[in-house]
C-alpha cells in the first residue's frame, strides 16, 4: 500500500504543478499566430455575441439594445446614448461588425475598458481603419476590413474586469432628416470570457508581446492563401496523380495505418474546369482509425467552397480555391490511431481530378486535441429553418459555407429578402448567439453591397464575389433587370454562396451545438451548408489515469494484492 500510496501522491503532485505554472497573458491573437493549437480544446473560455437582433420577432434588426423591451426609434430616442455591451469579468472583444453604409453614418462611439474609456471616435473612422491611437498600426488593415458592404474590427480588446460599449443612438423616423438607412444601428459585437487564464488589458498602446503578436498575426492575414502554420521542415507530402474515379469508386489520398498519430497539415486538390456535377458528385471523406462513421463526408464543391463550375477563384484564411496547387484546406488534422482520406465518386459517371496532396507531420497528439469534423446538410424547398449543425459534446465551431439556390422550376428566382434570415447559435442548450441577417453573418451588409451601395474603402459595388480573410461572398448569380439588362438582385437571386470563419471568435461549448439559419418569408429556397468543427474526445477520469499506473506498478512489482 506505501507504493500505491506515493504513487497517488506523486501523480497529483505533478498534476498541481503542471496546472500551478504561470501562463502568458491572453492578447487576443493567439489563434492566428498559433494555428497548429486550433484543435486544442477551449478550457474555461464561453463565446458570446451582442447584437442589434429584433426582440419582438419581426424583421427590424437594428436600433434594440440590452435592457429595452422596445426599439428605440421615437424623436425622443434620438441623439441619445445607449450600451450595447456592458459585461464584467475578464475577455476581449473579438470581433466587431457593422454594415458599411451605417459605419459611414459617422455615429459616437465609446469603448470603456476596466472602467476607464479607451476608444472615443466614431463608427467611420473606427471601422473605416483610419482611428488614430498611440500605436499608429491598430486599427488598421489587415485586421478591419471591408468586405461586400460590411465593415469589421478583428483588433482585439482585452479586459480584465469590465467592458462597456457604447454609441449614439440615431432614430429613423419620417421626419426630415431622419429617414436614411444610415441611421439604423445594426450591430455585432462578438467577444470571449475566460476564467482560468489572464488576460491583456487593452491600454491604446502594445506591450513588447502584444506587439509581437500582432505583427505575427497581420503577417498570417496579409499572406491569405499561405498555410496561416507556416512552412515545416519536417512533414511528408502524400501526392496522388491526375487521374479519372469510376462511378461507385474511390481513391486513397491519404492512409495512415493503426497506432500511427500525426497531424495533417493540408489538404489539396487540383480540379481542371470542373462541371458543377463533379463538384456535387465527387466527395471527399475522412475517417479516423477504426471508427465506423465518417468525420467528414462531403462534396468537393461544398467543401471547398467551390460554388460552382463559373464562380470565381478565392482566397481566404483556412479555404480556398485559388492556389498553385488547387483547392486548399488549411484546417490542422489531428489523428491518434490512423486515418484515412479518400475521394469517393457518388455519381452516376466517371469523373476526374487534376491531382491531390495531403501534407502531415508524425508524432505524438497531445489528449485535448479535437478531431476535425465537417458537417454536411441540405434542406428541402420552403423549410422555414435550415439546420446546419447539431452537435453533441465538448468542442469549438470555427465556421461554415452554405449555398442557397432557387429550384430549377422556378424560372424567377428567389426574392432578395431571402437574405434577411436571422442566424442562431445554440451553445450548451442555453446559450444564443442571435445574428442580425444572412448577410451580416457572413461579415457582408446590405445585400452584400448590391443595394445602399457604398463605394468607399475598396467597397466593391455589385460584387460577384468579394472574400476576405475572414469569409464574405463565393457568389452571386442573380437574375438581370429587364431594363438596363445588367445583373440585379432586386429582380431575383438564382445562387448566393457564402463562407464565414469564426477564428478569434470561435465557439466553444461543453455538451452540445446547434446552428441554424431562417428562411425569410418560407422561400422555396434550397439550403446546402458545411459546417466545420472540433469535437474533443472525452478524457480519460481520474480513476481510470489512477488504474493505469496501479496495473502499471503491479507490473513491475509482478505482484497486485
């Protein structure tokens, strides 16, 4: 019993002292400058967003605010100050977006960290990526953007104890004066709260680590289209050959056998003026180790984000298109005992691929590390909710494509306010994260620029597609005005493909995700959607890690009384 007994004392032993070793503080842009860590699980970190969304359940999304059981939209409400963030504890402000054309209505904006108030500008300037601090790079490009009519801050805000946003609340009345979309107040606010790690207050200025890691981080931004890990000395590279899959068939990208771990790195795949039904047809599929289901399972096209056989290559953080080596997945892959990936032809004909290569680096997969899935789901005409996701256990979301279609019956396409589905987070089966529109969820505004159209800050008008490193708009292909004869959204929309990267702003959760999207008005809309996380593999308990090294000094011993 004295062994057994320094045994116990001799494993906790170490489990304190690894849990008691300080830690540096959290700045916010860890994800991007640590991106072979993405896997690993959110320990004592909740996600959470504000938003403008209507808490009466109709349509106007903007102008409601924390604490108000009404829209502040009367003459009285106007020129008033009100918060739209006010939470205590410690996190950062990840992200924060608005549409394009209501950041250039210039409102106030003040953002109070740890109760003193650190920015104090307006939403222009701020968004816009002209605010001027002590450090002349925050603030600006690459980490705000402008997207396809959505303007975004991705420079995080770190807070110890408090964080307060507030703004000039502008009412949209008939009034004269009053009635220009500018003045609605959409907004997303999406922030982090952790309770086990420190965090760096934001101050105006960076500490010599802040600063390093930003500069780390705009350097993974401004190089989209590079693997955000970096080159590595030591990984292999599995090439596979152009080559035609039969109907039924598939080929091996990649098979690493039983008690071999790793972490795949990339994932290409080449495809020569591929036809949407290749695209639809052809899969690819991972499976780890001996399990029985596969962890992804889905078309190249929507996988990819390949929206159709005449969209236009993109660049984003982890997905793209647009590479000398083809369509690229930069999402790490860990595996502990094997894993396989393959393309598997469910189609009725052959098709080809131009060539594949799986890149991974062998070693050992520390026990936190989540198993990358991909979830795929299509919903039939007229649902009036497409479920994208739901998930049972521990891990983080990291972002989504979906494609919305109108039937091939349907000569007139879908109406532009198909666009004006609210998006819902269900963390933990209590949590929601409420959007604010299709649109805005995909870091775009105002139909992606193709209505209110702002032509400022690189704002594309009328874009077929416009991506940034955060996701945007793959798509889309609408129906042309009969007048002028020039594609316009108003007169119908036949695809709108879009992706969305939740990276600094991940979701985390404990027990279970659901994500959903609204179809406005119960269109006959079609909805097709990828949808990628980390699910965690559940540890090993105390007792079972006790049992191990008891079997363990029996052996030794040879001998268990």
């Amino acid at each position: 019993m004295r062994n057994i007994a320094v045994f116990f004392i001799f494993t906790f032993g170490i489990l304190f002292i690894a849990q008691a070793a300080p830690a540096d503080e959290i700045t916010g842009y860890e994800t991007l400058i640590n991106w072979a860590s993405l896997p690993s699980a959110k320990t004592g970190m909740t996600s959470h967003m504000a938003s403008s969304y209507d808490r009466s359940g109709a349509n106007e999304d903007w102008n409601w605010y924390p604490g108000y059981d009404r829209q502040l939209n009367a003459l009285t409400d106007n020129e008033t100050t009100v918060t739209l963030l006010d939470v205590q504890g410690s996190g950062v402000l990840t992200r924060y977006w608005m549409p394009h054309a209501t950041a250039n209505g210039g409102r106030a904006v003040t953002i109070t960290v740890d109760g003193v108030a650190m920015v104090v500008t307006d939403t222009n300037t701020l968004l816009g990526g002209s605010y001027a601090t002590d450090d002349t790079n925050l603030f600006k490009s690459p980490l705000v953007q402008t997207v396809a009519g959505g303007q975004m801050s991705y420079e995080p805000i770190g807070f110890s104890t408090s964080l307060k946003v507030e703004w000039t609340n502008l009412a949209h009345t008939s009034q004269p004066g009053m009635t220009s979309y500018t003045r609605r107040g959409y907004y997303q606010l999406n922030y982090q709260l952790h309770s086990n790690d420190s965090v760096a207050s934001y101050t105006g200025s960076l500490t010599d680590q802040q600063s390093s890691a930003r500069q780390q981080a705009a350097a993974v931004i401004s190089n989209v289209g590079a693997n955000p890990a970096g080159e590595s000395l030591s990984s292999t590279k599995l090439n596979t050959a152009a080559q035609s899959i039969a109907a039924g068939q598939s080929i091996s990208l990649a098979s690493m056998g039983s008690g071999q771990s790793g972490v795949i790195r990339k994932l290409n795949l080449k495809m020569d003026d591929p036809s949407d039904a290749a695209l639809a047809n052809l899969r690819i599929r991972i499976n780890y180790g001996a399990q029985s289901e596969f962890a992804v399972d889905v078309p190249i096209g929507a996988f990819f984000g390949a929206a159709s056989s005449s969209a236009q290559q993109y660049k984003s953080l982890p997905m793209g298109t647009d590479s000398t080596d083809g369509y690229y997945c930069y999402f790490p892959i860990p595996y502990r005992d094997g894993v396989t990936v393959e393309i598997y032809n469910a189609g009725q004909e052959d098709f080809a691929i131009g060539g594949g290569i799986v890149e991974y680096e062998a070693g050992p997969v520390a026990d936190d590390m989540g198993y990358f899935h991909a979830g795929y789901n299509v919903s039939n005409p007229g649902s009036a909710t497409h479920n994208m996701l739901s998930v049972s256990g521990k891990g983080h979301y990291v972002g989504n494509i979906l494609t919305i279609k109108a039937p091939e019956s349907d000569a007139d396409g879908l109406k532009s306010n198909i666009l004006e589905g609210d998006e819902r987070i269900l963390v933990d089966g209590e949590r929601v994260l409420h959007g604010t529109g299709l649109e805005d969820a995909y870091n775009g505004g105002f139909y992606y620029n193709h209505v209110l159209k702002q032509d400022d800050d690189g704002d594309p008008a009328y874009p077929a597609t416009d991506v940034g490193a955060f996701g945007g708009l793959l798509l889309m292909d609408t129906l042309k005005d009969r007048e002028s004869g020039e594609p316009d959204i108003l007169s119908g929309i036949l695809q709108a493909s879009q992706c969305r990267w939740m990276l600094q702003d991940l979701v985390a959760f404990d027990t279970g995700l659901n994500v959903s999207i609204e179809n406005y008005g119960g269109q006959s809309a079609i909805y097709e959607s990828t949808s990628f996380y980390y699910l965690v593999p559940e540890p090993a308990t105390i007792a079972t890690f006790l049992a191990a090294g008891f079997v363990s000094l029996c052996r030794r011993r040879r001998q268990c009384r």
